[in-house]
C-alpha cells in the first residue's frame, strides 16, 4: 500500500512540475515584444532608464492587464529598426506613433495617448515663409528616417531630394542649429522638448508650417491576438478613467513647452 502511496505522491509531484514549466513557458510565450524610440516627453532614456508618457503608462497598463513585465523590459530602438521589426513580430509593441491614414490598417491601434501635431521647424533669423506643401520643395528638410515627418513629406509630393534623413531627432536638430538644412520636419512637443534639452534658445526656432493634426497611440503588430489588444485598451481606459493617465501626462508635458 505505502508503495502505491509512493508512486501516486512522485506522480503527482511531477505533474505538478510539469504543470508549472509549461504555465511558465506559456507566459513567456504570451510576453510582449516592447519597442520605443528616443521620442521626448514621450519615450527617452534618462540616466539609463526609460520614462516618458507612454513608458510610464505602459507599465501601469502592464500591470492592470496582468502581466509581470516592467520598463526593463522594453527596448529602445532605432525608430526605422523599430518600425520594421514590431510588423513582423507577434506579440509585439512599438510606441508611441502617430496615427494616420496611411498607417491605419498596418497596426493595431490602443490609445489615444495624447495629440500629435508634425511641424515644420525653422531657424527664425531665416524668415522662411510656407504657405503650402508646394513651397517644401524648394526647402532642404531634415528628417528622422522612417519618422510620421518624413513619410507625410513623401505622401504629400515632396520629392526625395528634398530630404535630409538622420537616425535622431538630435542630429536633425544639430543640421538645422547649423543651418545646414532650412528646416525641421517633427513634432511639435518633441521639438520644443530637444530644442531645451541641446540647450539652444526657442525663441531663436519657429514653426512654419503644420503637416499634420492627430494623436499618438500604442502601435501592436497585426499578429497580435485581438483580446491582447483590447485587454491593453481596456487598461488604458482605466487609467483615463480614474485620473492617472492625466497625472503622467502633466509630469512631463506641462515642463516641455
């Protein structure tokens, strides 16, 4: 009897193991593959640890969606490598993006995090003057390569030789500050964030021009299952809901501008 006993308790114990591994394994399997790019206010490295909007409400939404992944876990990545890789993954995340009418059925979309206004940056002592999408033309832009700016140039008739692609909004910056482009083509929130951040003057910049009104939104691959999706959704209302989502955006928008 005591060795039936036996056999059944080592039996049990290691269906109970092999329960755990593969609950275990089908976590990991279910984590989120996380991207983001340096995006002040709203994604940025400071002192080796990311923050921002959406770092900040993605962990909280993280959380409330049931998951044990944190900011540790997310990578920050070139944005055209980003942009890239997030389309041919499951599972996957890359925040925060501009949505529009272009990118609309390539993602799907959580959000919104807050408004997106693209702009077109000058020095001021330039006196540029941009009366439509016909005088960009003329004009040497710097863009972030694969950025909202640069495909809202492109989509709206731009000719590629116009452009002047860098891999940050830093470099993008620094051409401008140097004059060696006219112009700037990025958001508005960010802008203003970099122009402090490089410690040049705002009154010395201007916005010349506006190529796009929308909002910012977390971006999840189309082979991400749609209950993921909408658990995410469902987070993030919450935190509108019972105030957080406000308290984050005001910690760092309200000192960008």
């Amino acid at each position: 009897m005591m060795t039936k006993i036996s056999v059944l308790i080592r039996l049990s114990v290691r269906l109970a193991l092999l329960c755990f591994a593969l609950a275990g394994a089908c976590r990991a399997a279910d984590d989120l593959n996380m991207m983001t790019e340096d995006y002040a206010p709203l994604n940025f490295a400071e002192n080796g640890r990311l923050q921002g909007v959406s770092v900040d409400l993605m962990e909280e939404m993280l959380q409330i969606a049931g998951y044990s992944q944190t900011r540790a876990d997310m990578l920050l990545m070139p944005w055209a490598r980003a942009y890239t890789h997030v389309q041919q993954s499951r599972n996957a995340v890359l925040f925060a993006m501009t949505r529009t009418e272009h990118r609309d059925g390539l993602f799907k979309w959580v959000g919104p995090i807050i408004p997106s206004h693209i702009v077109i940056t000058a020095r001021r002592d330039k006196s540029l003057r941009v009366a439509s999408l016909q005088d960009l033309k003329t004009l040497r832009i710097a863009t972030v390569r694969d950025d909202i700016g640069e495909q809202l140039l492109l989509n709206n008739g731009v000719p590629d030789s116009a452009l002047r692609r860098t891999s940050s909004p830093q470099v993008a910056l620094a051409m401008l500050s140097l004059g060696q482009v006219d112009a700037w083509a990025y958001g508005r929130l960010g802008a203003a964030w970099y122009i402090k951040q490089m410690k040049l003057k705002p009154a010395d910049y201007e916005e010349i021009f506006t190529l796009k009104d929308s909002d910012q939104y977390f971006a999840f691959s189309l082979q991400t299952p749609d209950e993921v999706v909408q658990r995410f959704q469902q987070a993030l209302d919450k935190l509108k809901s019972d105030g957080r989502h406000q308290a984050i955006v005001n910690q760092y928008v309200e000192g960008a501008l």
